[in-house]
C-alpha cells in the first residue's frame, strides 16, 4: 500500500498546475478599481501604499492591496505580470504571508527609472534585494517555490527557463496566503496586470521521505 501512495504522489509532482480561480480569491487591501476578464486581474494600485516593517527607514506600512488565496503545505505559485510603473518604488508582484510581521514579496520594482528586480523578506523587520534588469520587458514571470521551511524565488521571460533570484526563509507548517501585490508607496498608483495566475500543491517533502524508508 505504502509503494502504491507513493507511486501516486510521485505522478502528483509531475502535473502540470492549472489556472487559479480568481474568483473564489479574496481582497487584503481592497483598491478602488479592479477587474477580473478571462481569469485576469486588472486593477488600479492604491496610491501611496506598500508593505515594509521597521528597518532602515524607521516606518512600518501594511496597506497595500492584495489578492491572496490560502494554501497549507508545500506549493509553487507563479504569475505574469505587467504593469506601467510611474514613478519610485512601484511594484507589483508575488506575495506569500503568513502575517503582518512574516511576508515575503517578489517582482519587479522601478527605482531611479529603471526595471529592477525585488525582494522584501519581513521576519519582524524587511530587508530589501534588488538586481536592475538589462531590458525593459513588456512582461516577466514570477514563480514562488515553498520547500519546507524556505522559499525559493525565479523570474523568467518566457515562462520556460527560469533564473533563481533568492532563497528566503519562511516557517514550515503553517498556512500561508499566496497571490498578488501591487504598491506605490511614493506614487499615485498605476495600472497592473497579473494573467495566468496558478498555484500547484507540491507532496511534502518529509513525507516523501518518510515512505521512501518504510515501504511495505
């Protein structure tokens, strides 16, 4: 029985994860203009709003919206996005929370005109990454990766080769709510595009391992 549980968990990973039902999502920050058309999320960033905990600057803001479902376990979660930033520090992007002290946002960030892309891990306090890009995309893709107790960050141009951009820690073993970010903390908000949102349940890795050593 053991060998067969794990014959289908095994055929599990190797799925292919399908669309996330935008619908059946929910609001963290609501903005005042959104719109959902063929399982894409359109909306219009609520200006002067952004996440960000303490470090360096001294603040902390927890008004930026989000668009979020709830998943436990180990998962990845990836997006394109696309969006025409304004001014500094617009972003948009992934965001995986499990409360306003523990987060993790990831995408793409404009900063002294140019694209760059951004990380914020929050664990109490942010830090901040951020690497500029060399060209100007219409669109990038963002991909989340929860493994155990860390988060494995990639960005990619055509969702086919994916670069690794950071790996963060999150706590195992807690649900984490997944989905999407925008902010303009210094500006007045800007039009945002996330289309072919999906979430895709990866087995848990100690389980696997755990059946790999007691088989029948």
């Amino acid at each position: 029985m053991k060998k067969i549980i794990l014959a289908i968990i095994m055929m599990a990973v190797g799925q292919t994860g399908s669309a996330q039902n935008l619908e059946k999502m929910q609001w963290f920050n609501e903005p005042d203009k959104w719109e959902i058309k063929n399982n894409t999320l359109n909306m219009f960033v609520t200006p002067q709003s952004d996440y960000w905990r303490i470090s360096y600057y001294g603040f902390t803001v927890d008004d930026a919206p989000f668009f979020y479902t709830t998943y436990g376990g180990e998962f990845e979660a990836k997006v394109k996005i696309s969006g025409d930033y304004k001014v500094r520090f617009d972003q948009m992007g992934l965001m995986l929370r499990i409360d306003q002290e523990n987060y993790i946002k990831t995408g793409i960030e404009f900063v002294d005109g140019k694209y760059n892309l951004s990380t914020v891990v929050t664990h109490k306090t942010s830090d901040w990454s951020v690497t500029t890009i060399d060209k100007t995309p219409d669109f990038l893709w963002i991909k989340a990766v929860r493994k155990l107790d860390a988060v494995e960050i990639f960005y990619s141009y055509d969702d086919k080769t994916y670069i690794m951009l950071r790996n963060a820690h999150l706590q195992d073993n807690v649900p984490v709510m997944v989905g999407l970010m925008a902010a303009s903390p210094d500006g007045k908000g800007f039009n945002a595009k996330f289309d072919s949102f999906q979430v895709k349940h990866l087995p848990d890795q100690r389980r696997l391992e755990w059946l790999k050593k007691n088989p029948d």
